[in-house]
C-alpha cells in the first residue's frame, strides 16, 4: 500500500466474551467499522489475554481457537474462529521489535480477539497472528513496541489492540448499565489525552490520580492501547465509538486512527 493508502488501526474495548454471540450495540459498532474500512491482508492482533513474561509472536499456520474463560453458556464454548496464521508477517514482526521476541505458538487466537473478530469478519477468512503484551515491560516501551510495527500499515496489515481501558472485575455491578463515577472519570481522561495527542500523559495515566488506581488492579487490558497510539501518526483521523462504560468497572470505548 501507498503512503495515502496506509491500513487504519484500531483500539477495541472487548468487554465480556458474551459479545461473540450477542447482537448489542457494541458488536453493531465493531461490525460498521469493519465495513468502513478497507479489508485487511492480515490482522496483527495485541489481546489483553496473551499476558507473558517477554514479548512473543505466533507464526503458527493454523492458530487454534483460546477459549481462556470460564463459567459461560456452553454457545460460548462452541464459537470456533478458524482464521489462517501469517507466519512470514509474524517472523517479520519479531524482526522489526528490538527487543527481544520469542517465536511462541503454545497460544493462539484468544477471546479478546476472536469474540471481535467473529462479529467484525465472520467469514474467517483474513490470516490472523498475535503479539503477546509483555508483563515485564514498562508503559513507555509498549509505545515504542507500537511504534516499530507501524510500518505494517503499509503492508495493509490492520493492527488491533484488544482489552478495555477501564477492567476491574472485583468492581462489576451486573445490573448497572453505565459506569461507576471513577470509571468514567478515567475514560474521559484518557478520552481527552488521545483527542489532544497528548500521548505522554496516556503512557503516565497514574497522573489521572485516584481514578486509575481504581480502573483496573493489573495493566494487561490498558496496555494493548498503548500499541496502538505507538503505531499512529499525526496524520491519522480518530474516530471514538462504543463510547461508554458498562457494568459499573468495563469501558467499552474503541479508538479508530485512519
């Protein structure tokens, strides 16, 4: 692809793997958006749920479908996503990171990527390959990470970061329809920091204060937006949908740059 031509990006906030089999406003949201934009090559997934020690890519040929959930309708159970791997575009991708990054594929496609996946490209038919979020790493290189596989834009590779920028599971109220005072406050900030390119103060979000100690006890679902922002450039159009938090601690809030 050209430089005019470069592949959007995309924040996804995947909320419960529910989502796979329900028809919700936030699915509707992820399924325009796959219409709006153009048909990837292949999909570069980042998902909260591949948590390691190190970063590490999957280049297996045929991924097998993660179900790491427990506790839902056997329906859940029954979602295959049979998407094809990339194996070349994952070793390239391990090339292109400076740091360290082991080829892994006890992994595969997990539920922070194919519950949206299923809804955004049911077909399965695009090749799809994920990169693990390193739990060693600091903010700052989780940015920088995003920013050395921008160049797969190019390629017309869609990179797709995957959790949920407020995840705190101890603090869910099932029968509350937005969000918790405090999980609302953090959203908007960092609602506001992305709108403003001020992309500092997302990488530093304990400056938000009280509210990001309460967002989410470990990093893994905030993380993959960091990717994300790494892989934007000044000339993108962001585009915010599925805007809102639920449940009382899940933001559902999706970030488009194109």
């Amino acid at each position: 692809m050209s430089e005019t031509e470069k592949m959007p990006i995309l924040f996804v906030g995947h909320g419960s793997p529910m989502n796979a089999i329900e028809d919700n406003a936030y699915t509707k949201g992820w399924e325009e958006i796959s219409r709006r934009i153009p048909k990837p090559e292949a999909i570069l997934a980042i998902s909260a749920h591949w948590y390691t020690n190190g970063s590490r890519v999957a280049d297996a040929a045929k991924p097998k479908t993660i179900y790491d959930m427990y506790g839902f309708p056997d329906s859940l159970y029954k979602v295959t996503y049979n998407a094809p791997g990339a194996p070349e575009l994952a070793n390239l991708t391990k090339k292109s990171i400076s740091r360290n990054v082991q080829i892994d594929n006890t992994w595969g496609i997990d539920h922070g990527t194919w519950s949206v996946l299923h809804k955004m490209y049911p077909k399965a038919d695009i090749p799809v390959f994920q990169l693990s979020v390193d739990s060693s790493a600091s903010p700052e290189i989780h940015f920088q990470i995003g920013q050395e596989i921008s160049s797969f834009r190019e390629k017309g590779v869609l990179i797709l970061g995957s959790g949920n920028v407020v995840h705190n599971l101890s603090r869910i109220n099932w029968g509350m329809q937005g969000g918790h005072p405090w999980a609302i406050e953090f959203d908007n900030y960092i609602k506001d920091k992305i709108i403003s390119r001020d992309y500092q103060d997302v990488i530093n979000y304990k400056s938000a204060g009280k509210s990001s100690e309460m967002s989410f006890p470990t990093p893994e679902h905030f993380f993959p937006l960091l990717y994300i922002l790494g892989a934007s450039n000044t000339g993108d159009r962001l585009t915010i949908f599925n805007d809102s938090c639920t449940l009382g601690s899940l933001s559902m809030t999706c970030y488009l740059f194109e």
